[in-house]
C-alpha cells in the first residue's frame, strides 16, 4: 500500500490526459451508468490544480477499519477490488467519445463525478459524491461550470458546480480516502453493514448473549454508525471467547457498569440505558489505564 500511496501523491497530475465522467445508479448488476463529459482547457487546468491541491494536504495513511477516522492531512487505504468501484471502473475505462454526455439530462441527479487521469501507463481516478444533486453553485465551496454544446467550462454564473474537493482517489490496487462518509455512501457500504447486523443476530453465539435482542435492534436502528460498530462486533467476534459472557459479568459488577444481567440464565438484559456500554464491550473499546486506573470508552481501538 505503501508504494501505492507514494506513487499517488508523484503522479503528473499536471501532464497526465485528463477525463471527466459523470455517474448514477443503475438498477442492473452493473450497479453504475456513466456520461463522459469533455471539458476545456480552462476547467482541465482547474481540475488538475484542485487535485495536486488535494494530495499536497494528504501526507499519510492509515488502514481503512469500519471505525477509523481521518484528519486533516490524513486518508484511509483500502484494496478497492473489494468495493462497488470496480464496477464504477469498468464503466469510466470506456472508450470516451462514446459515451458523452449529450444533454444537461444526463448530467443531472449524478450520483457523483469522477476524474481520470493517464500518464505513462498509471492511472490515477478522483472521485466524488454528490451532496445532493448538481445544482446552484455555492462561489467559496464549489467551481461553477456550464454545459454548452457538448463541453463542460468553468463560469461565473450558477448554471452548474463542482465542488473543490475529492472523497477518495484510487489506484490500480487501493483506494485512498479522504472523506469516509463519501466514500462509503457512494459505494453503498451502508448497505453491507445493514446486512452484516442481520447476519450478525442468526449467529447463536451471539443471540444467546441476550434475554432478548430486540432493545439493542431497536437502539441500532438505521443508525450508519450504530450499523458500522454492529459490523464490527461481527468481525471481531469477541463473543465467541470462552467464558465471555462470565467473564463479562464479572467485570461489569466489579467495575460498576450498570449492565443487567438475568439472574437465572446468567444472559444480558438489554435495555436503552446500557445499549451503549453493552455496544462498547462487544466492541473491545472500554479500556482501562494502567497509569491512572480510569476507565475510558474509545471510538476505536489499535491493539500495541
């Protein structure tokens, strides 16, 4: 990943053969519909400009997790042959002239935008959720363009925008990310942790942690984070430790965490005043310090 990361950030941009392309949903298997849209010399400087800016603000990488987060000189990585978008590369790799764009028609209710660059046989793809659909520009946010016979140019009125900013740029292999709420609703993620929490609750190890499942569903709800730490109980299964729930109860009334538990079946009680702390425990992200002796809930946590 490294050596990727490293040849994202030393691609000439500024040289490189420069396309942009337009996507929407598609409810085929494809999954994506994608316009090329040709640009002038004007908003190809534009662009290319905006995502040098872009890679000299990101100096380092972390691996991707469900629950990482980025900063502001930092992306996420992630071998993108796992997501949706080798199904939006299949589409982009198309021959451009034909399928360009003919009217505002197809450009408007785009998904998102993405710009592909080719030089010396790499090509890099900058990608971009739309926040909602293309629309009036926003002057200190967004580049206002205009869609006139065939051509997308840079403008000064509202016609059409840009915004100055990439969710996530990817490589042959990985995907790096600079906006994880981009990245993951463009790439449908919400989707899989949705499933990965109705996968999660068939596996008996873990239902028969419970009383009864249904507070902590209905504290998880639809909730995208909620949904994301749920992925990740899943992924750690934790709860398939010997002596977990034991162990568990033990702890909970050492520590006074307040979690119930039946005194019969020795099962959680789920409730929406311990939803969390429960989450938390499942998640391994109630920790201890062994300088202070406090206990501290952590959005994430990387084992040393």
């Amino acid at each position: 990943m490294r050596d990727e990361f490293n040849a994202l950030r030393a691609f000439d941009y500024a040289q490189a053969n420069m396309h942009l392309w337009v996507f929407k949903r598609s409810t085929t298997a494809k999954k994506y519909n994608a316009f090329y849209v040709q640009t002038d010399p004007e908003l190809t400087a534009t662009l290319k400009a905006l995502v040098q800016s872009e890679l000299r603000r990101i100096t380092e990488y972390a691996t991707y997790t469900y629950l990482a987060e980025t900063n502001e000189n930092s992306c996420l990585g992630t071998d993108h042959r796992e997501t949706d978008f080798s199904l939006l590369k299949i589409q982009v790799d198309r021959p451009e002239p034909e399928c360009r764009a003919r009217s505002i028609n197809d450009l408007k209710n785009a998904e998102g935008y993405l710009v592909k660059f080719s030089a010396g046989g790499q090509t890099i793809y900058a990608v971009k959720r739309s926040t909602s659909t293309w629309k009036t520009s926003y002057p200190t946010k967004f580049i206002n363009m205009i869609f006139s016979e065939g051509e997308l140019s840079a403008a000064e009125n509202n016609g059409f925008s840009i915004e100055k900013n990439f969710d996530f740029f990817c490589t042959d292999t990985y995907a790096f990310i600079a906006n994880k709420r981009g990245f993951e609703s463009a790439m449908q993620y919400k989707e899989s942790y949705s499933q990965a929490f109705s996968a999660l609750r068939q596996i008996p190890a873990f239902s028969a942690l419970f009383v009864d499942l249904t507070p902590l569903i209905t504290y998880v709800g639809n909730n995208s984070i909620q949904l994301r730490r749920m992925a990740v109980v899943q992924q750690k299964a934790l709860f398939d430790q010997p002596n977990f729930l034991q162990n568990l109860r033990e702890v909970s009334i050492r520590r006074e965490w307040g979690i119930n538990f039946d005194p019969a079946t020795n099962q959680i009680i789920a409730c929406d005043q311990t939803a969390k702390s429960i989450l938390q425990v499942l998640l391994d992200h109630r920790l201890l310090s062994e300088v202070t002796s406090n206990t501290y809930d952590v959005p994430d946590a990387t084992r040393i």
